[in-house]
C-alpha cells in the first residue's frame, strides 16, 4: 500500500504535518462506523470548538482550517485511513487463522521436545503424591523410561479424575441432605 501520507498536508512543517496525520487516523478510527463526511465535520467541529476556548492541541491549525486546500487533504486522508482500516478488517480473519495455526506449532514443538527430556524430579514426586492420594498404583508409568511428556499427560489424566471423584463426592452429599430434608418434611 502506497502512503498518502507524502502527497498531503505539505504546507505545514514536519513535526506538525505528523502530529496532525496521528491525530487524524487516530480521531478517524475512534469514530469508524461513520462516513467520510461525518467524520470531517466532527474533526473540524471539534478543532474550531477547542480554539474557541484556547484549548487546542494544534493552535497553528486555525489559520487552515477556512483554506480549501486544508479540507481537500483531510478528506484525501480521511478516505486513506477508513480504506486501510477496511482492508485491516478483511485481512482479520486470515490473521486469526495463521495465530491459531502458530500456536498449534508451538504446542506440537513443545510436546515434542518434552517426549524427549527425563521428567522432572519435581513431576516424579507430584506424580507419586497423586497416586498414593488416590490410592493408585505407582508403577502404572514406568518412570525411568517415561518422558516428561508422558508424565504430564499422566498428570493431567489423575488430575481429571481426581476432579471427577471431587464432583462425584460433592453430588453424593447432596443427594444425602436432599433426603435428609425430604425425610424431615
């Protein structure tokens, strides 16, 4: 994409010329849901309107803001910027498709490095206080042979069912104090 940026605006110096264009594009999307039009009548409104009580971020833009010239730019600008934010609209979801795609090779390339590391000591003892907690055999995974990516998965399997024993109690008990009460009524 070629920049506008160049072609408009060059009668103010450098550092105004990029003020300005920053506080364009960014008063621009702030207000994307409107047309051209609407967008340039708000920015001109609000600049006259910051002037009027001496509050204005730009007070050299007063002298441009009658010259046709000025409005020319800003509306040239004005449609640069809602043209680059369609286009960064429609080029959304093929930025989503290629994140989820990246992280899924992150995950493949971490898994596949773990298959091939010794599990941590800190893996093995957690692994052996899970088992005897919930009176499983430890020598279900072989530990010296298995990978750090075979005991995490183990962890996460007796973690999974731990939670499901968890729930399995809980609705247990009440069961339990719904016949209670229903026996007291």
């Amino acid at each position: 994409m070629e920049s506008i940026k160049s072609k408009v605006f060059n009668y103010l110096t450098g550092s105004q010329k990029s003020e300005l264009c920053h506080y364009i594009s960014k008063f621009a999307k702030k207000h994307s849901g409107k047309s051209m039009e609407d967008i340039l009548n708000l920015l001109l409104e609000e600049e006259k309107y910051y002037i009027e009580i001496d509050s204005s971020r730009h007070p050299w833009i007063d002298e441009f803001l009658e010259y046709e010239v000025f409005h020319k730019d800003l509306v040239i600008y004005i449609k640069e910027i809602q043209r680059k934010l369609e286009y960064k609209e429609k080029q959304k979801p093929y930025l989503e498709k290629q994140k989820e795609y990246l992280k899924d090779q992150r995950k493949f390339l971490r898994e596949k490095k773990m298959s091939k590391q010794p599990p941590t000591p800190k893996q093995v003892a957690y692994y052996k206080a899970l088992c005897h907690k919930l009176e499983i055999d430890i020598k279900t995974i072989d530990l010296e042979n298995a990978s750090r990516l075979d005991l995490k998965n183990a962890l996460d399997a007796l973690l999974n069912e731990e939670g499901e024993f968890k729930k399995q109690n809980i609705l247990l008990k009440l069961q339990n104090i719904v016949k209670t009460k229903e026996e007291e009524f």
